[in-house]
C-alpha cells in the first residue's frame, strides 16, 4: 500500500520543490538588498515592497526586543496599504527612507529566513483568487492598515503585543505576493484579533489604572 502511488508523491514532492524554490528566490532577491537604506532596499513597485513587509515583519513574531522596529514596520506597512487602495506605490517619506535597517534586526532575518521559507513555501500556492485580484485591493489596503496601527499603537507592559499584528501582516503580504486567497483569509481573521486585542489590553489597562488611582485617593468617586 505505501508504494501504490509513487508517481503522485513524486509529483507532491516535485511542486513542494517548486513553490520552495520560488518563494526562496523572491526572498533572497530582497534580501541581497539590505545593507543600505530602507529606500535603496524596499524597491518601487507594490510587489517587491510586499516582500521586504513579510520579512521585516517575520522578528516580530517572537517578543524580541527590536527598539524602534515596531513603528517602522507599522509605517511601512500603512503605505503600502496606502499605495494598494489608491493602486500605485507610495514614496517613501524622508525619514524612514534614510533609515537603516536595525542590525540586530538583520541578523534575525538571515537567521530565521531559512525557516520561514519552508513554512511560506508548504503552505502558499495560487488558489482563493479573487481575494488577491484588482477589485480587492481596498479590502487588501484596509487590512493592512488595520494591521499596521495594531502595531503602532503602543500597549503598555505586555512584551508581546507586537505577535498577533506581526502574523496579520507576515500572512497578508505573502498571501498577496503569492496570490494565495487563502493565506489572505487568515490574515483577515488574524487582524481582527489583533485589532481586538489592543482594545481589550487598552480597556484593561484604562480600567486597571482607574482602580489604582481611585485607591490611591487620587480620583474623586461620586
């Protein structure tokens, strides 16, 4: 029975190959282009922008601590969702242009790109795809955007706020370079709870601080 369809593992195997090889070249191809500024290394076009988002995005993922990575990622990630709902690429402003990317933040990516490789390539593939067409780029650029101010917006003693937006951002920009419908989905899915996270820690946090200052005898109580 194990050997009853070698010619469809082989063929399983052979697109695996395939899609791993492909993802494997549009990564290094961005990545050939780090040692420079943000905008020597990002390109011009949607595209190629949407690559370096998933990789800049992937040492989030874990609560590393990357002074400053957050909020350049959130930025980049609100114009390029900019650049998607009005259909053409957004130039980048004058200081994130001229940042470098952050060195500690380079070595994880060429530590864990390998990893993320194998991940992206046995799971993307073109299917879904009206999700990644033209007429959805808004609904694209929303998400995204939704994605990036979960990021920006910073929440108080919890090192690990940045993971939720971090897996919304990995999977819209991988799921729209690959034209995977479905990758995009969960990436919707994932954004909402990012977004819902940060209002509930925010809510907790407002509620919390509330409590203090009213046993503290700071807050007057009607």
């Amino acid at each position: 029975m194990a050997n009853k369809n070698p010619q469809a593992l082989t063929k399983s195997e052979f697109l695996k190959d395939k899609r791993r090889a492909t993802v494997e070249r549009i990564a290094a191809a961005r990545l050939a282009s780090m040692g420079g500024t943000m905008a020597d290394a990002v390109g011009q076009s949607n595209r190629q922008r949407l690559v370096w988002l998933g990789l800049l995005a992937m040492p989030l993922l874990f609560p590393i601590a990357l002074p400053g990575m957050a909020s350049v990622v959130g930025a980049f990630c609100l114009l390029i969702a900019s650049g998607l709902c009005i259909g053409q690429p957004v130039p980048l402003p004058g200081w994130l242009a001229n940042r470098e990317v952050n060195g500690r933040a380079r070595m994880l990516l060429k530590g864990m790109i390998n990893r993320g490789i194998n991940i992206i390539a046995s799971l993307g593939r073109p299917r879904m795809l009206p999700l990644s067409n033209k007429p959805a780029r808004v609904l694209n650029g929303l998400m995204l955007s939704a994605a990036g101010l979960s990021m920006m917006i910073p929440v108080p003693i919890i090192s690990f706020d940045n993971v939720l937006p971090a897996l919304a951002i990995v999977l819209i920009s991988w799921g729209l370079r690959l034209r995977d419908g479905l990758m995009l989905l969960v990436g919707y899915l994932v954004t909402l709870a990012a977004v819902a996270s940060v209002m509930l820690l925010w809510w907790g946090g407002t509620l919390a601080a509330t409590e203090l200052l009213s046993l503290a005898g700071l807050t007057s109580s009607r």
